[in-house]
C-alpha cells in the first residue's frame, strides 16, 4: 500500500508555490504557502493541511480506450511542465448508490470524460488518488493531479470547463482547486 500512497502536504515548505486556492464548490481548504508531494510514510509535522489518497486499478476504462491513453499520456515530472494542478474532489451519496454500469454510462456514455480528457493529452499529465480505498474517514473521495507547461494553461482552464459542465459534475459536492508553480 505505501508505494501506492501519497501525501499532500501544505505549509511553508515544498517543491511546489501555490499560486490560487479556490473553493469550486462546497468548502475551501485552509491557505498555505507551499504544498511537498510525499510518496513514503509522513515523518514532518503537517503545517496547514494533509490530503493522502491512493493510485489504484481503473474503474471505467475500456479496452480500446486504455490503449489510446497508453499511446498518449505523457509521465510526470517533465522538465517543461512547471505548473500543476491539485483538485481535490468528493461525490455524492447518490453517485455512491449508483450500480457500476449506470456511473459508467453517466461518466462516458453521456460526459465523455475520456474522450473529452483525451483530446488534452499530452499536453496535460496527470494521476488519479482514491482516497476511499484508505478505509479512514477523508474530506475528498479522490485527488486529481495535474502537469503541463505555462503555454498549456488556456487548453487546462477549457478542459476545466467542459468537463465541470458535463452530467457526471451534477454529482460533485466538494472540489477545491489549487493551482501551483515551480
Ligand atoms: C487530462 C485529461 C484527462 C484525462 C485523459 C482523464 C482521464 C480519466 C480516466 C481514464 C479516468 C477513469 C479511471 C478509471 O477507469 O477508474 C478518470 C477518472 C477521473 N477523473 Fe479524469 N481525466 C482527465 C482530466 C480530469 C480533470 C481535469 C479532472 C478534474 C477536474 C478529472 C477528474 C477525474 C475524477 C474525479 C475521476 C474519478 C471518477 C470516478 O471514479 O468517479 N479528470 N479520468
């Protein structure tokens, strides 16, 4: 589990500035000046706040769609992608008590979020934690992380939008997004 387990970090350290913090719905987090991302057991203090989530298997991805994200999707840590993106993000109950085909049916079928997240890479590089898979109590049931470059910047904030206009976004009831530099 460790290996898959990362931590948020905010305070007045980390590799990371955070340049805007902004509720989108439900709740804000506390302002820091930093954020540090920790993939090993957390041994400093935590200053501000602390959000751990796991990677884990797919839940929706197809067969065909798997092999054009593997085709696409860049690594992390490219030198040219200075800013990133934390956004983390808590669905409903009424979400939770949907069967397995009828979320996939609203998350592609009628939201397109592959299809429509695809047309951004490699632009964009990103990773999914789930923080339910921890069996804690935790305020977001998943963090999204997002890399690219400053010259990607409009093509995020429209990804931002299409995809917070889709169905799938009536069942978000907290996101915070949090937009960093380094
Ligand atoms: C960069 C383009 C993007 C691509 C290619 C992409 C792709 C995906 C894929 C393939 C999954 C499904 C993983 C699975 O099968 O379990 C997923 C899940 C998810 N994505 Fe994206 N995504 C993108 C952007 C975004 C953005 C910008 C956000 C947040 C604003 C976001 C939030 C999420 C969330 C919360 C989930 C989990 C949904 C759930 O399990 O209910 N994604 N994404």
């Amino acid at each position: 589990m460790s290996a898959r387990l990362f931590s948020f970090v905010a305070g007045d350290s980390g590799a990371w500035r955070i340049v805007e913090l902004r509720a989108i719905v439900g709740a804000t987090l506390a302002p820091a000046a930093r954020l540090e991302v920790v993939n090993a057991p957390l041994e400093h203090a935590v200053q501000a706040w602390v959000l751990r989530g796991v990677t884990s298997n797919e839940r929706y991805v197809r067969h065909d769609e798997r092999r054009q994200l593997v085709d696409r999707q860049p690594v992390l840590g490219r030198a040219q992608a200075t800013c990133a993106t934390l956004i983390p993000i808590r669905k409903s109950d009424a979400w939770w008590g949907l069967s397995q085909d009828e979320r996939r049916r609203i998350f592609e079928e009628r939201s397109r979020h592959i299809e429509t997240g695809m047309r951004y890479l490699p632009a964009v590089a990103r990773r999914l934690h789930h923080c339910r898979d921890l069996g804690t109590p935790e305020p977001f049931d998943f963090l999204t992380w997002f890399e690219y470059a400053p010259a990607d910047v409009g093509n995020f904030d429209r990804l931002l939008r299409e995809l917070r206009d889709s169905e799938e976004w009536a069942f978000v009831e907290r996101e915070v997004e949090i937009r960093l530099a380094r």
